[in-house]
C-alpha cells in the first residue's frame, strides 16, 4: 500500500486534470484555472489532487454546486472523482476523506456522484454514477 497525500490542485496539475476529464468539459477547464489562480475567492468548488509518496499525481476530485443559482442551505454538490489506471486503492477514500472536511466546513451535501478511470489505453471512460439518497 502506498501513502497518498490529497492537497488542493494548482497551476501544475491543469494538464493531469485535463487528461483524466471527459473530453470537452470546458466547466472543469475553467474551474482548474480558477481553483489554480484565484483560490482565495472560489469559496463554492474545489478542486483536490491524490498524490503518491513518489510524487505521481494518481487522481482528482472536483466538487460544484448541484445549481448554480441555488440559495438554499445547506448547498447540494457534485463531485466528479478520476483516477489514473492502476492506481493505488486508496486513492479514491484519500480524494472522498478530503471531500467530506470541505463539505462540512462549506455546509454542503453530496447529491450526485461521478466517477471515472483511465483504462490500459490511457482512455477514460466513465465508471459509474451514484446518487446518495437525499437529506428530508
């Protein structure tokens, strides 16, 4: 088992982040360079990094509000979780241990969960939706 240390993404991990996301997700393109250059001011996303103790960025996790318009509390958030192909195991509860301390600090809740891999090809593919139940 490898230790896998998450940290908010920057700059530098555009690219890795681009390479793991569908193709055409221009909302993810923006939100990197926004999480990467204004962080101080993107209080309603985040974007984390998994990183392996060699230094390999091994997956993502995005978080964004269900609506952009939504004034309602606590705010209901999507997240999108990637990995590389072959990644550690623990990647993917490295990346969710992370998103449940934001979303606590941000008084938010998981409506939707999207998740994909990076298959042998270096292709991603999607690997699964979940929709946790919601709160009454």
């Amino acid at each position: 088992m490898v230790d896998i240390e998450v940290r908010t993404a920057s700059h530098d991990d555009i690219d890795f982040i681009a390479r793991l996301s569908p193709p055409g997700d221009e909302r993810l393109a923006s939100q990197a360079l926004l999480t990467a250059e204004e962080a101080s001011s993107a209080d309603n996303s985040a974007i984390f990094i998994a990183v392996a103790g060699d230094g390999r960025r091994r997956g993502y996790l995005y978080l964004y509000p269900e609506r952009e318009d939504s004034g309602e509390e606590p705010r209901h958030y999507v997240v999108r979780v990637a990995r590389a192909y072959q990644a550690e195991s623990d990647v993917f509860s490295s990346l969710f241990g992370e998103a449940e301390a934001w979303l606590e600090e941000h008084r938010g809740w998981l409506v939707f969960i999207e998740i994909l891999a990076e298959d042998e090809s270096g292709a991603v593919f999607e690997a699964g939706t979940i929709t946790p139940p919601r709160r009454s």
